[in-house]
C-alpha cells in the first residue's frame, strides 16, 4: 500500500480520536505494514472466518 493511499485514511481517523488512541492507531497500523512486507499476512476470507 503506497504512502497515498493510506495518509487521507489516517488523517480521518486521527481527527476523531484523542492522542492517546491516535498513536496507539498509529502502531498498528505500522505493524500491519511491516507483517505485509515480512510476507506475513492472512487473506480476508481467512481473516474472516477466523474474527467471527
């Protein structure tokens, strides 16, 4: 996912949440961007049948 396309969706999300939950947002995100580079990721039907 390029840098373009995930800014618009984490400027929204910031001007909703309080600093705290900004950062904490901030981290997993970043988390999940690094699992994807690693290689490490699920599909979303598998991610689906599993948070069900």
């Amino acid at each position: 996912m390029a840098i373009q396309e995930l800014a618009p969706a984490v400027l929204t999300l910031g001007l909703s949440l309080d600093d705290e939950d900004f950062f904490a947002a901030l981290e997993g995100i970043q988390r999940g961007l690094d699992d994807f580079e690693r290689g490490e990721f699920s599909s979303l039907h598998e991610w689906l049948s599993t948070h069900q």
